[in-house]
C-alpha cells in the first residue's frame, strides 16, 4: 500500500504511478480538486449514463485523455459512486493481451471468462452461483468446431486444455481447463497459428452470439442475487506499447463486435484516435465519446494558473511533506510537470533520489533541475520521427511526419491560431507524444511548458527583453 512520505528515504514508497484503484488508497490520497479544477464533469455524465441504462440497457463509453492525466483514479471514483447499482470487472489491456498482437475475438473472450469466473464467486463479490451448462456449453462448442476444423497441429492446445481443469467430466470442470489455456493464449498471441487467427476472426458472428447468451445469462443471475449489474472497464489500450494498429482494428475495423455485446462497456483508449479522421467510425456515439482534460498550470494567455497549480500541489503534499523540498522547488516541479500527474511522480522521485546520493534530506533546486531538464529530454526525443507519426505526401505515399511540420504547428497552437486545433496527421502526432495538451472550457489546446523551452531554445519562440518565457519554465 502506498504510505505518505516523511522524510526523503520513505519518498519511494509514496511516488507509484499506478492508478488509486484499492479504497483504502482512494481514500487516503485522492484530491477532489483536481477534478475540479480541469472541469467536463466527465464522471459525472458517465454516472447519468450508467444509472439511467440500469435494467434497460447496455451503456458503453470511451474515455480518452492523455497516459498520466489519472483516466484509471477517476474511474475509480466512478466506480464507488454506480456502486449501489454495478458491480465491476476491471481489465488491463497491457496485462491481460498481447500488446502488439491482440485480436477482438481475445477481447470478447476474455470478457466471457472474467465473466462466467465472477459470476460463480460467493456474494457479494459474485452471485454465488455458477452459469447454467447450456451457456457453458455454447462456448466449448465454438471451440469444439474450431478444434474438428483446423490442423492436427492447431488441435493440441485445445485438446490439451480441455483435460486441464477441475478434476471431473462436469462442464464447468472441462471449461475451467479451457479458460486457463485460452487466457495463457491471449497473453501470448504473438505466438498464435495465422490459421488459427483467420479461423477466429471468421466467425467472430458467432462468438459474440454466444457471449451475449452467456452476459445476458450472467448478469440475470447477478441481479437476481443481488440487484447489481456486471459493468466492465478496460483499460490500457492507450498504453506505450500497445500496438496502435492493433486498437485501431479493435475499436474501428471491427467497431460492430463491441456495438453488439450485451453488456455494460468503458474503454480507455488513445486520445488521437478519438480526434483521427476513422474517429467517426467508433463504436459509441458522440455523447459517450469523453475527454478527460490536462490540469492548467498555465492559462491561454500564458500566465500562470493558479487554481490549477494549486490543485495538483494539493495531490503531492498527500503523498509527502512539503517540508521535504527547499522553498520554492514543489511549484517549479508543478510547472514542468504541465499538470500531468505521472510526470510529476516522476521528476519529483529523481530530484529525491539525486538529493539523497549526495547525502542530503531535502530537495533542492540542483536536483530539481536534472529532473527537470530529463524530462524536457525525453519530450524532444518524442518529438523525433517515428514509425507511428506518419502522413500521406503529394505522391500518395505515407512517410514519417518531419520535426518542421511539427515545429510550425506548436508555434501556431502557442500563438493561439484558432486553426491551430483543426484534426491533422500532424496534431494526432503532437498528442500522442503529449507536447501539446487539451484542457477543457472552450476546448483549446496549449503546448507542453517544457516544449516552449524547446522552442525557445531553437529560436522559434522570442526571448523577453527580461523576465521569463511567457507558458514555459525558464
């Protein structure tokens, strides 16, 4: 468990970046202000939504937001404020899929095993009662079919993990096996017989008809025993590794399987893929498409937030003493953090271990200075060409967005070009590397404290005749 630091020796132990998921840790370190401060309500109308599709039906919604801006602690806070009404199976794409070689049919799988496993859990955690075999058995069915039809080579791992379950010819028993060998499997898909790929995505028809029976069949069976609802939340497809094609495919080419689930659905998923020209092609409509908004340190005139400086301070003197950092070095780590919170643990766990090497007990402006310039590193090696940043050129040929294309759009989103914002391979490019933030109200973009450095430094941003670079932090 997270505990508050004291002193810089403990300061590890407050600084982790996972998301506040256990009560006792939501409790403890959770500020209210922050949400406040960067506004949309986004919990909120996601909270209308679930209870209004409570016993009618299935809700699904896609939060997008930059990776660190807290996506999974809000979702948590929604969770405790539907709890009277759901209950909830939380899923990590970075845990439980292959990052780069996951398929939907792995998805709805793993649904239908987390699912069936819930289920038969005692109350109040489950409904103390195991699916009926005739659900159970539309499952081994499917992958009975796909057993007689493939190759003697493809048939040994489901003739394998039939045998390796509960002791007993019961069907929970054989799907027990089953469910341990296909979770291994989606874990590893990169692994997977092409055939088999292919086999699966052809009659993924015919998985998501048995899903819904076995949803349906679930949640009847949890309602009954307690009144709630299974909600599922799936996480992480907007995770440095996870493959963008792979996501792509899941939310866009095959936006019809997640349409189709019966069941209660919120996916995190990469912020430029909800501003991408296929953006139109998801499967929920507009008004469950949500934002979760950057923290303000600096507003749209470039002048210092306070609001929000104070809301993210409020957060860090959770998890620490203030009196761990010299006078005035908390808020220069706020400011280069440009409010994203993950930055922030990040730069304020360097700048302590970089004081206690040098056998201090507090941090001071040394140490917060290579933490901040190795941040202000790692941003303009993001900045670089890549292989995921890519644009159609005038000959129809995709290439890797040059660093000039980005230069000019960040001093055009700096300089507060209303055209600035308009949807480019470019700006998707920009957002995904996080130098350009969203922040909410009238939805204006702003660029990254520690990118106007960057500019600065390139002479594309003047210099004042004295004081400092207006939005940046030197």
């Amino acid at each position: 468990m997270l505990q508050r630091a004291e002193t810089l020796e403990d300061l590890y132990k407050a600084l982790s970046p996972q998301p506040l998921i256990a009560p006792a840790e939501f409790a403890a370190f959770y500020r209210k202000d922050i949400n406040d401060v960067r506004g949309g309500q986004v919990v909120e109308r996601m909270r209308l939504g679930l209870r209004r599709a409570h016993g009618t039906m299935p809700y699904k919604a896609l939060l997008m937001g930059h990776a660190g801006v807290g996506k999974s602690t809000e979702l948590t806070r929604l969770t405790r404020e539907v709890e009277n009404q759901y209950r909830f199976i939380r899923l990590s794409a970075s845990e439980s899929l292959d990052p780069t070689s996951f398929q939907p049919f792995d998805v709805v799988l793993l649904m239908m095993i987390e699912v069936a496993r819930r289920t038969a859990e005692d109350q109040p955690a489950g409904a103390g009662r195991r699916p009926d075999d005739a659900y159970l058995k539309d499952i081994e069915d499917w992958f009975a079919t796909e057993k007689d039809t493939l190759t003697s080579r493809t048939e040994t791992t489901a003739q394998a993990a039939a045998g390796a379950g509960i002791a007993g010819d019961t069907v929970w028993a054989r799907l027990t096996g089953l469910f341990a060998s296909v979770k291994g499997e989606i874990k590893y898909a990169s692994v997977r017989d092409r055939q088999k790929v292919n086999y699966r995505l052809s009659r993924l028809d015919e998985l998501i008809g048995a899903a819904n029976r076995l949803l349906l069949h679930c949640n009847d069976l949890l309602r009954a025993a307690t009144g709630h609802e299974w909600l599922f939340i799936f996480e992480d497809f907007d995770k440095a590794g996870i493959s963008p094609k792979q996501t792509e495919d899941l939310f866009v080419t095959y936006a019809n399987a997640i349409r189709e689930l019966d069941a209660h659905l919120l996916f995190t998923i990469p912020i430029t893929l909800g501003y991408s020209p296929r953006a139109g092609s998801l499967p929920v409509p507009q008004s469950a498409l949500f934002v979760l908004p950057d923290t303000m340190v600096f507003d749209q005139a470039h002048r210092p937030y306070a609001a929000g400086r104070a809301a993210i301070g409020a957060v860090l003197e959770a998890r620490m003493r203030p009196e761990i950092f010299a006078a005035g070095e908390m808020e220069r780590l706020i400011e280069a953090s440009g409010g994203n919170l993950r930055n922030l643990f990040a730069m304020t766990a360097s700048a302590g271990d970089t004081a206690l090497l040098r056998g201090s007990q507090r941090i001071e402006a040394d140490d917060v200075s290579g933490a901040i310039r190795q941040l202000r590193t790692d941003y303009e090696r993001q900045l670089g060409e890549s292989q995921y940043d890519q644009e159609i050129g005038a000959d129809g040929k995709a290439r890797p967005i040059a660093y000039e294309a980005k230069a000019e759009r960040l001093l055009r989103i700096y300089e507060g070009d209303p055209e600035a914002k308009i949807p480019a391979p470019v700006l998707y490019s920009l957002l995904r590397s996080r130098a350009v933030q969203e922040f909410n109200g009238e939805r204006w973009f702003g660029v990254h404290p520690l990118v106007v450095d960057l500019l600065v430094r390139q002479n594309r941003i003047a210099r004042p005749d004295s004081g400092r670079v207006p939005g940046g932090t030197e």
